[in-house]
C-alpha cells in the first residue's frame, strides 16, 4: 500500500488510496489495513509516511495537515509518475499466439 517518495534528498513512503467496498466498509477493515502497513514500514526503518486522502479520516491514524501547498502538489507528481510505472505494460505480454 505503500510507494517511496521523496522530499528533496528524504526518503519517506506515501500510502497510496486505500478503499473499501461499500458492503465492507464500518468493520475496521481499512483501520486494519493501515495500521498493519505502517508496522511493515517501521521493520524496515522507515519513521515518516504521507498520505493524500480525508484528513479527518487520516487524522487518526496521526497524520496531519501539510503546512505547504507546493509539497502536496510535487508529492502528488511523484505518486502519479510512481503510478504510472506499474501500469505499464510491455506490448510482448499482450501478444496472443
């Protein structure tokens, strides 16, 4: 859930949309899955995390509002750019024989 992103020479990870179905939703199934990623996060020593989402539904998770307009907007850059590099597909594996 998570993707490395970088502030400057920082390395921190951003957790990328999380959702839940509808029908599952109320039965602390993304409070789960969140806290569960942040304790893989820290085994591997990374202590800061970003997150785009409702703030006040991340909020609990002890995120907080960023104070610059500039820094959300290059993180989201790189989340997309990071994105877009798993979407990617080579043409050879949609090759039908």
């Amino acid at each position: 859930m998570f993707i490395k992103a970088y502030i400057g020479d920082y390395e921190v990870l951003a957790l990328a949309p999380l959702a839940v179905s509808p029908k599952y939703q109320n039965q602390k199934i993304g409070t789960f899955l969140v806290n569960y990623s942040h304790d893989i996060a820290e085994k591997y020593g990374y202590t800061h995390s970003i997150v785009l989402g409702n703030s006040k539904y991340y909020s609990r998770f002890g995120y907080k509002k960023p104070i610059h307009l500039v820094l959300i907007i290059l993180l989201m850059c790189q989340m997309i750019i990071s994105w877009l590099k798993f979407l990617i597909i080579p043409m050879n594996v949609l090759t039908i024989q």
